[in-house]
C-alpha cells in the first residue's frame, strides 16, 4: 500500500506492508526485495517504509518503520 501526501503538505509518503504472522523486519524487507518505492520516482519529498505485523498466537501487532 503507498500513501501519497497532497502536494505542498510537507509530510513524508508511505510505503506500507502488511504481515500476517510474520515480523515487521520482513515486511520491510519484503518491500526492499520488491522495489515498491521504485513506484515513486517523481516523489520528490521524504520516503517513509512501514512494516506492521500481527501475530495470531499472541494477539499482538508490531510495527517498525525506517526512513529511506
């Protein structure tokens, strides 16, 4: 999922993976592997990639997001 900000908002746009029973380091890896923010070219802003996993066993949810 990418969130684009309106233009001349000043914040960053997203780039989002969403894990099921898998840690928020692989989303973020997956999203790395894939080259989603290639889909951004033109973006001229900041790039934030947003890994958010949730963990069935322990009802728990992780998040971790890295600056790119």
């Amino acid at each position: 999922m990418v969130m684009i900000p309106r233009r001349n908002v000043g914040k960053p746009a997203l780039v989002i993976e969403l894990k099921f029973n898998h840690s928020a380091d692989t989303a973020i890896s997956q999203i790395k592997q894939r080259n989603y923010p290639s889909k951004l070219q033109e973006y001229t802003g900041d790039i934030l990639l947003v890994g958010i996993s949730y963990d069935k066993e322990s009802k728990t949810h992780s998040c971790k997001i890295e600056k790119l």
